[in-house]
C-alpha cells in the first residue's frame, strides 16, 4: 500500500503536534504540519499531499481558501476539516474520506 500524505493546517501548536503524533502511529500517514495557510499554501507547491485536514482554529475564510487551492493544484487532494474528538474520530475521518474519492 502506498502511503499517505496528510498535510495538517492548525492554528494551534499543541493540537498541530497532537494530531500530527496521532497520525505518525498509522504506518502508511505520513504527516506534515503547517500552523498558518500561508505556510500550507508553501507546503503545497513543494510537495505532494493526498489530504489536507483543516483542524481546529482554521477559520472559514482560510478554510475556503485552502479548499480552492487544493481544487485548483490537483483535484484528487481531498481536503476536509477535522473540529477534535479523539483519536478514533481522527481516524475515522481519514479512513472516511479515502475511502471515499
């Protein structure tokens, strides 16, 4: 199985590292973190990510931006937010939205 890169956009540095540590424990999600849009919008153009979780702090309008960009770079990035709930919900949500595109 090839892996997965999972870009994380969270305003916050503590659950920026949290969900970051989460994703490290599943042996095919490889995540990178960005606690700004305009350092994801960076990430992006350097590297090639499959998903791109929006989490907690991340407010419409950068939402929506990182929406259109992700559309615009490539349309198979699937962009989603994530609002907490553990780490069953975490992954639940990954597995979800693969699952699904």
């Amino acid at each position: 199985m090839k892996d997965i890169n999972i870009l994380v956009l969270a305003n916050h540095p503590e659950i920026l590292e949290t969900i970051l540590r989460l994703i490290s424990k599943n042996d095919n999600w490889k995540g990178s973190g960005a606690d700004s849009a305009e350092q994801a919008f960076a990430a992006m153009e350097k590297n090639k990510f499959d998903l791109v979780l929006l989490g907690v702090g991340v407010d419409e309008n950068a939402g929506k931006q990182m929406m259109e960009f992700c559309q615009a770079a490539d349309p198979e990035i699937i962009c989603i937010r994530h609002y907490g709930g553990g780490s069953g919900l975490l992954y639940s949500e990954i597995q979800h939205a693969l699952q699904t595109r």
